[in-house]
C-alpha cells in the first residue's frame, strides 16, 4: 500500500476504508473484512456512532497496532476545551486504543467561536499522546488560515468533499501549497450520476477497470489520499485494486472537466450539523 508522508514526519495509507453511515452492528465484521483484504487504514468519527465496531475488528483482526492508521473525529457539539478534551477520551475509550493515528475537527462551525480554542486542545491532546497527529476536516483555507495565525500550527491533512463533480479546487490548492494533505471524503460521490457518466465508462472499458476504480485512480494521481465507504467485500477489494495501472494527462484533464462546482452536502460555511448525527455520541 503506496503512503505519503504527513508534514509533521509521520505516513498515512493513500486508501482506506471510510465507515460513515455503516450502522454499528455492522461495522465490526466489516472493518475485520477489509483489513483481511489488506486495507490498513480505518476513517471513523464519533458522530458515526460506531467506533465500538472499529475497535472490535482491529482486536479480532490480531494486527499489531502500529500497522494499522486509525483516525477520528471531533463532532461539532463538543467544540471547546473541556467538550473536545471529553469527546477523545470517549473515543478512545470505544476504540479500545490509548491513541489514534489522526485526530480531526469534524467542521470548522464558525458560528460557535470555538474553533481556535478546539485546535488548541487538540495541539494538547497531541502533546500528551493521545493523537498522534491532528488536522481538520471540512476546513475552508480562511478557516486554516486562522488556526495557524493563532497557533503556529498547521494541520496535517484537511478532509474534505471532493469528486469529479466538486472538486473543491481552491480548498485543494491551498492545502496543497502549504503541505497539508487533501483527504477526499465522497471520492465517489455516494455512486451516483458520477460512476455512470459515459466519460468515466470509456475510460474504465479502455483501462479493464470499474468506474469506480477509474475515479479513484484519479483522486490518486492528483495527490489525495481516499477512503471510499464499502461493507460488501467484493466492492472492498475492487477499491483496493487501483495501483497497477496509470490514467493518461488527457484522462486527468477529461476528468476536471467534469467539475460542476456544486456539493452535494453541506457549506462548511454555514456550520451546518449543530445535533449529533447519532443518538448517544
């Protein structure tokens, strides 16, 4: 599995496997499956309602600890010290870990004015070891821009929404330029009209390839690190089979053509989500 290196030393799995909206019952058998498939690297939250199931697969799976990258995620009602500082104890404490790999705030929520002073605490969580890394998710380059005036410190990816039809170009630049990693959350833009544009089924036909894997190859080659969601194995091991073969220049360009500048989820300038997602995160 290819990795890139994060800005503060440490490497992160180009492709994992995202868990959002596999309902937690669920959950453990498939994380367990994808990491007997190979996958090595785990994109949770606690909004998901299911990192119980995340720590189960990895205690089941009898990996080493260190092999596998683990990430969660700050949810927007518990922004500031003391909430944040809760929110990952009892993250960690569902994971069954004394640490993770990454830990991101979910969603700047500018309207709450706790941003910076959520940052700060997790730069502190960091110190005291129980993230190994921290960054943001859903950050617009303002929002960043901000937290490191105040702080010094730059997050280590930003997560953010990112498909052939959206591909958040000012967002991506701006990480790119100040060595922040692009995570694309919706690679594959929930399956929709994007895995059935005759575009991308030329490609996949020319390539022998799935859609899918055409659009994932593509995120690939442009420098960002994917967790497509999938709980049926077959699908799974599909999204793993996307590093031998390469997209042409031309297909790359044929693909950001694609972009019609719409989301399909929220305006993150809108601090949307103010309720949990999941009753009892």
């Amino acid at each position: 599995m290819p990795h890139q290196v994060l800005n503060d030393g440490r490497r992160i799995p180009s492709l994992g496997l995202g868990v959002w909206d596999i309902a937690q019952d669920e959950t453990a058998a498939a994380v367990l499956q994808a990491l007997e498939l190979g996958y090595r690297h785990i994109d949770t939250a606690a909004a998901y309602g299911n990192e119980r199931g995340v720590g189960q697969a990895l205690v089941q799976s009898g990996l080493p600890r260190d092999e596998v990258f683990i990430t969660t995620k700050v949810w927007n009602t518990h922004h500031g010290r003391e909430k944040a500082t809760a929110s990952v104890h009892q993250s960690l404490e569902r994971l069954g870990l004394d640490s993770v790999d990454l830990l991101l705030i979910h969603w700047p929520c500018p309207v709450l004015g706790l941003t910076t002073e959520t940052w700060e605490t997790l730069i502190d969580l960091q110190q005291q070891g129980l993230a190994r890394s921290i960054g943001v998710s859903n950050f617009e380059p303002a929002h960043i821009s901000a937290l490191v005036k105040a702080t010094g410190v730059r997050p280590v990816v930003n997560q953010i929404e990112l498909h052939p039809q959206f591909q958040n170009r000012a967002a991506f630049e701006f990480n790119r330029q100040n060595a922040i990693i692009t995570q694309a959350w919706s690679p594959l833009a929930r399956a929709g009209d994007v895995l059935r544009d005759p575009l991308i089924a030329q490609m996949a036909a020319r390539y022998g390839k799935s859609p899918a894997q055409v659009v994932l190859r593509w995120h690939l080659q442009e420098g960002r690190v994917v967790f497509p969601k999938s709980s049926n194995a077959e699908r799974q091991r599909e999204n793993l089979q996307v590093f031998d073969f390469q997209l042409t220049r031309e297909d790359l360009q044929a693909i950001r053509a694609m972009d019609t500048g719409q989301r399909l989820f929220a305006d993150p300038n809108d601090s949307p989500y103010l309720e949990p997602l999941t009753p009892g995160t």
